[in-house]
C-alpha cells in the first residue's frame, strides 16, 4: 500500500483581506427543538453549504432531530464540487468559521505567560458538515516544492510530508483549536487513544470533532440520521464482518493487526464475529446476512458481497473498508467505497480523500473499541487518528452512539433476541464464547438457530483450533435450513482449511460443497476459490 502525505498553509493576512466579502447566515425558526437537547447537542455546530437549497434543507432537519439550536447552524458560499483549490478553502470555509467561533462566543482565547495564543475555553466541540460542503482540497503547487524548515533534514520522511498539502476539509477544521497560522503538513493529534470524552478534555488540548452527514443522495443522509437515532434507542444487533489479509509480517502487517484486534474486543464483548483470513477479499456471492459492523482491506473499489444489488446492512450499522482512496467521492454509489456502503444501509463510514500512510488511517481496533465504550462516532473517530490535517474523513452523525442501549439504564430495553442471548451468554463466560461453548450449544438448540454455533465455531478457529472449529460448524450445516447460511458456513470451513495449508483438505471440501450447491452463483463463487487454490497454469 503506497501512502504518501500533505501539507496544510495559511496566510491569516490573505484570509482577512477576504472575510469582509464573506457571507454567514444562520438558519432562525420560531418554532422550539423538536426534542429535548443534550449536552452533546449543545456543543455542535452544523454548517451547510447556502449555495445548495437541499444542503440546508438537511441541516435544519439534522438539528430538529437533534435537537440542536438554529442559532448553531451556519451557512457559508461554498463551491458546490467536492474537490476545492487551497484558498477556497481558507476563504469560503475556515475563516467564516473561525470568525464564528470568536463573534459569537463560541470559544474564547487567550495568552498564556510566553505571549502564545491558546483556547482557554470553547462551549462548542463537534462539528457536523452537511452534504453539499466540499469534501477535499486539491494540492497547491506553489507550496509544494518548498524548502522544509530548518530543523528537518531534506530528504527525511518529515522532508516528504512536508512536501505535499493536499487534505480533507474535515481533518484540516478539527485542527482550528491549534489557532495555528501556518500548519505543518500532519498535526499530532493529542486525543489519540485517549479514553476520555471530549467534555473532559481542555480545548486546546483536543481536536474539533468534524463529521459529515453525506452520501450519495439526500434521502441516503436522512435515512443515515434516522437510523442512528433509533438504533441508539434499541442496540446495534447482528453480525461483526472482518476481512483479513492474513498478513504476518512486513510493513502492511500493521493494518491486519488491528483487523485481528478487533475481532478479538468484539467477540469479548460477546458480538458475534465472522472472521475471514484469506488474502483476498470477500468473494462475489458470500452470503452476508444481518450485518451491522464490516471492517475489512484491501481492494479499490467495492466488491464482492456488497456490490450485490440485494445486499442491505442493518439500520444503524457501522462500515469501513480500509483504502487509500476509499472516500475519493462520496457522492457516486458506484466508486470507491465509502458511497457504496453507504447506499447499502451503512449509517456510518469512514474514508481517505488521498492518499495517506497506513499508519495514520482510522486504527479500526481503537475506533471499535471506543464505541463499545459509549463514546459517540466523532469522539471514537478522533481517539483513533493519529494525526490532523490530513486524509481522513469520518461520515455518519458526530454524535451517533451505536452502542447507547449497553450504557443508558434509561433506554429501551428493546425485544428479546437471539443476539441479545448470545452477548449474555458470552459476557456470563468472562467474555469468552469458547468458555460459553456449552451454554452456546443449548441455546442452539432451544432456539433451533444456527448463529450461536456458528459464532462459536469461528471463535474456536480464531483461538487455533480450526479443528473444533470444523466441528462445530458442522453442527451449525446440520441445523441451519437457509440455503444461502448453509452456503456461507460451507465457505467458512473451505476459508478455516485454507489456514491449516492442508491444499488436499481444501480440495476435498470444495468438491463435496460442489455437489451440495449447484445453482451458478454458488458454482462462480466457488470456481473463484478453485482457482486461487490452483491457479492455472500458463502455457
């Protein structure tokens, strides 16, 4: 994966001379918030684009379902593509910002005893920009050849990075509590792998939290904030997706440690986890069904199960393909990734608008664990970059909590459900679905549903035993009467093969998973793995 880097200017003097010529307006309704605001809430900013009627239209529904004051909803003259040059951006989006924040109270600034400009206090720490702002800022070759500071050696790694200044709008506005005039090319972030909420931490010491609320239509962002705030209310429930690249070593091993990582915190957190191993990505024709978390590397655009028209997360679910360019364009459902998914039901995503090092994307092991924690998608997202100023963008609403139901005595307790009974069972274990593998079995067969063997099934795999792991999804192929979920664990016992290097093994399954699926989609499905096995010989 080759990741390069950006750089990020600003002439505060060029952005005065401007500001005067700008245009803020805010949305104003007599009518009260339709529900009651939360602290979370009140400390959001929600900025539109006034170019675009369906950009506000957006924004004064977000904050009616929110219930967030108009009187924080802001409206610049934006461009309307989502590509803008260097100085758009600091015209038509920072500065209006940053005046913002000082007209109307929303942060206050001071000096400290060396004379440094800090912010001593700020009552607004999320920022939701809606669709219809632009997404990224293009490189400004004036800057990009450019003689590196004095105390960085040419041709260092520091050199390259502060050679390029291309970024998302997104990463360069969670930076503004820096008050830095002149950014450096990647700003460490100092709420990285904090465990903190954002309300805990001084301002000067942690990032604005900027998400967007886009997608590739309208509807796609009012279904986005829909979903969130009712699964908020009822739980995120149903299957953990993880595509591995089963790499060991060398220098992508890092992004596979975090897949492996977060399918362990998850499983101990009693989610059942389908894990796939295979350097390739999912096959076209998996079977995924009830999926509310899928993190997976490494292809260009979508594929496999979720380029099928019929595939559909659950309300609420959170998705994220790791790419360079995953969020190169979130307006077109058919490139990329984060626009797909999104289309598909995801509720929120996150991405890369260039092409940044791997090590500074969303650490998906961090991310996940946060939000198990309680933290909302914004505070998750920015505990798990590494830097400012740079790439990334996280899509969903900021303050989305998917997993309020495990932390808020006063939600709704919600149906019983298979899954519900598979954390409990799980978390009565220490956390451990293999220790639970007895309760698992009984529940199975209570219910006469699969799930519960075949999650324990890929628990025992993913703790080395591939061989009870077999087993125990051949129970699940026994009880299970969907065609397609018999296809999908028939799929998991030729990916579980596949680990033991055992190429016989996983010839003879594909042969007998041939006699059983006969339809063509199955047969394709399983002539791609055929000849990844075999590849054919060239002549």
């Amino acid at each position: 994966m080759k990741m390069s880097a950006t750089a990020a200017h600003r002439t505060l003097a060029g952005i005065l001379q401007v500001a005067a010529f700008l245009v803020i307006s805010t949305i104003r309704s007599p009518a009260a918030p339709a529900v009651e605001m939360s602290r979370e809430a009140a400390a959001t900013v929600v900025v539109y684009n006034r170019s675009d009627p369906a950009s506000r239209d957006l924004a004064k529904y977000y904050a009616e379902r929110r219930g967030i004051p108009f009187s924080q909803v802001l409206g610049l003259e934006c461009p309307p593509e989502e590509e803008i040059s260097r100085d758009q951006y600091l015209v038509r989006i920072e500065a209006p910002i940053r005046d913002a924040f000082t007209k109307r109270g929303w942060w206050t600034i001071e000096r400290n005893a060396d004379g440094q400009r800090f912010v001593a206090r700020a009552n607004k720490r999320f920022v939701a920009l809606i669709r219809g702002v632009p997404l990224k800022i293009r490189p400004d070759e004036k800057t990009a050849n450019r003689a590196p500071p004095r105390d960085v050696p040419p041709g260092s790694s520091l050199a390259t990075l502060l050679s390029h200044n291309e970024a998302s709008v997104d990463s360069e506005l969670a930076a503004l509590f820096s008050l830095l005039n002149d950014y450096p090319a990647l700003l460490n972030n100092p709420y990285f792998r904090r465990f903190t909420r954002i309300f805990d931490v001084p301002p000067s010491q942690g990032p604005l939290l900027v998400c967007r609320l886009d997608g590739p239509s309208d509807a796609d962002v009012r279904r986005m904030i829909d979903d969130g705030i009712a699964t908020e209310r009822s739980g995120l429930w149903g299957w953990a997706c993880i595509d591995a690249r089963n790499i060991q070593d060398g220098e992508y091993k890092e992004g596979d440690d975090w897949m492996r990582e977060v399918a362990a915190l998850m499983r101990r957190q009693g989610i059942p986890v389908l894990f796939d191993n295979a350097p390739e990505v999912l096959p076209a024709g998996f079977p995924l069904t009830d999926t509310a978390i899928y993190y997976g590397w490494y292809a260009g655009s979508v594929t496999g199960p979720f380029s099928d028209a019929g595939f559909r997360f659950v309300p609420g679910a959170v998705a994220v393909h790791l790419h360079s360019f995953s969020a190169v364009t979130i307006r077109d459902a058919s490139q990329a990734w984060v626009a797909p998914l999104l289309a598909a039901g995801a509720t929120a995503s996150a991405g890369n608008v260039y092409e940044p090092y791997l090590s500074l994307t969303l650490n998906l092991s961090v991310f996940q664990d946060r939000l198990m924690s309680g933290f909302t998608l914004a505070e998750a997202a920015y505990t798990a970059h590494r830097g400012l100023s740079w790439m990334g963008i996280i899509v969903g609403d900021p303050l989305y909590r998917p997993y309020a139901s495990w932390h808020n005595a006063r939600t709704e307790p919600g149906p019983e459900s298979p899954w519900r009974e598979y954390r409990r069972a799980v978390l009565a274990a220490g956390g451990s679905p293999v220790a639970a593998a007895a309760r698992l079995r009984d529940l199975a067969v209570e219910s006469g549903n699969s799930m519960f063997l075949e999650a324990l099934g890929q628990a025992q795999a993913a703790e080395g035993d591939v061989t009870a792991g077999l087993e125990t999804l051949d129970e699940a192929f026994a009880m299970e009467k969907s065609r397609s979920i018999r296809f999908r664990i028939a799929l998991s016992q030729i990916e579980f093969l596949r680990r033991t290097s055992d190429r016989d093994a996983v010839r003879a399954k594909l042969t007998a998973v041939r006699a059983d699926f006969r339809n063509p989609s199955d047969l394709a499905t399983l002539a791609g793995i055929a000849a990844i096995i075999d590849p054919p010989t060239l002549p």
